[in-house]
C-alpha cells in the first residue's frame, strides 16, 4: 500500500485528468466511485488501483487482498479533491477501458442511444439494459459512457455490456442486415405494447436526445415506427425511463 498526502503528486494529477474525455481515451482508464460500484468493477476484472481514505485502511473487502491490484490511501482533502460526487464515498477505482470492435450481426435485440447527452441518463439507461439483458449498445453522437457521472449512475453495470461508439455509416452497416428491424420512438407510431416481435427478427430499438428526439437520418434508417401511449396529456417522458419501458417490453434474449 502507497500513502499520498500532496494534491501536486503526479499520479493524483492524472486521476484529475481522468476527469476529462481526451484523457480517458488517451490512457484507456476511467474513475468509478462508491464501493458497491467499486466491487462490480472488480467482479468485472477490470480494476487497476484502488484509491481510498482511512475509513477502508483496515477494510476486509476481497479487492484489498488482490495483489495484482494497486492500493492508494489518502486523506480526506484531497479524495475530496478527485472525487466527482456531491457527498464522496471515501473509495474509488480506476478502472480499464477495454476497446471493443463493433458487433454488425447482434444475437439478440440490442440499444440505439442517438446523442443522449445527460450523464444520469446514460447510467440508467445501461443498468435497464442489462436487467432486460439488451447486451449490446450502439452509442452515437452520445456522452462518454466512462465518464464519471455516468459509470457511477449505472452502478457499475456498465463492465457487462458491450459498448460500441459508432457512426451513421455503422448504423446504416446494421440496417443492411435482413434480420434486422430498427424500431424508432416517435410520437405517431404503431403502440408499443401491441408489437408483435417476429421470432426470426432481431430488433434495435433507437432512443433520441433529450430535447430533439431521434435525427432525421436515423428516422429515414428506421424500418418501425413505435410509441409508448401516455395519457392525461402528457407528451413525453425521460428517455431514460422511455429506454427502461421498451426493452422491458422486447426484452434483449431470445
């Protein structure tokens, strides 16, 4: 175990960078806070270093007996200093991200996020997924899925998913695929609830941004136009809990 007790140490200066996207994407890790989502990242073997405070000095969780894992101890300044959260835990990861190469024939029904933006959003919209075992994720124009908001908002789940950043040009590669039908929520489309899924079909299903909904590429790309029925005029709902509706409704195994 290291002890660090100066925010101008070089390696607490690059737990700060992590903070931002190019040096996530630059050292292929990320930050994730809270040790239950600090335990699912380790389940997930993907942990390099812990960093906690003395609250987890003489702590007996397995990750601290992992020889292959660092341990860092700090005081409380300056974890509060790296963290990202509001009330800090006291206990935070980094953690590896592993690249994956896009999946252009999924198995199984699978997530279109086109340019979510909120962080929580993000979040809740992956642990819905893997509940609704939607394992694959097609992430376009959209927030980092490692940034900090967003790892910690899916408790981790995140480690379980296959995550893909693609393009219009992907997506247009997975419309290509006659198994394969790209639902997209509308205002006027057929009702959710009363689509019959064919058992020889592979369906994505395509959420929109917060405030512009779905782009007109992806609308023109969509083979199904699908809507959630709302009542007492209500027009939409959080895409996050729209996400969590409809893949509960399709449900990602087959």
């Amino acid at each position: 175990m290291e002890e660090i007790i100066s925010k101008n140490n070089e390696f607490i200066k690059k737990l700060i960078k992590l903070k931002q996207k190019k040096f996530r994407d630059l050292y292929s890790l990320a930050l994730i806070e809270g040790e239950k989502n600090v335990l699912e990242a380790y389940d997930s073997n993907v942990v390099d270093t812990i960093v906690f405070t003395e609250k987890y000095k003489s702590s007996t969780l397995k990750l601290f007996n992992d020889k292959n894992i660092k341990k860092i101890l700090v005081n409380k300044q300056i974890f509060d200093y790296i963290s990202t959260e509001i009330t800090p835990q006291q206990i935070l990861a980094v953690v590896k991200i592993e690249k994956q190469i896009i999946n252009y024939s999924p198995e199984s029904n699978f997530l279109i996020c086109d340019n979510v933006q909120n962080p929580g959003n993000l979040g809740a919209i992956l642990r819905s997924a893997l509940a609704t075992n939607f394992k694959d994720i097609y992430l376009l124009n959209s927030v980092d899925a490692y940034n900090p908001k967003v790892l910690n908002a899916s408790t981790g789940n995140l480690f379980k998913l296959n995550l893909y950043n693609v393009n219009l040009d992907d997506i247009k590669q997975l419309a290509k695929n006659k198994n394969i039908e790209l639902c997209a929520t509308t205002l006027n489309g057929i009702n959710a609830f009363d689509f019959k899924c064919l058992s020889n079909k592979t369906y994505g299903i395509i959420m929109g941004n917060e405030g512009k909904g779905i782009s007109n590429d992806l609308l023109n790309i969509a083979t199904q136009k699908i809507t959630i029925p709302m009542q007492n005029n209500v027009e939409s709902l959080n895409v996050a809990v729209a996400a969590s509706l409809l893949m509960y409704k399709f449900q990602g195994g087959k």
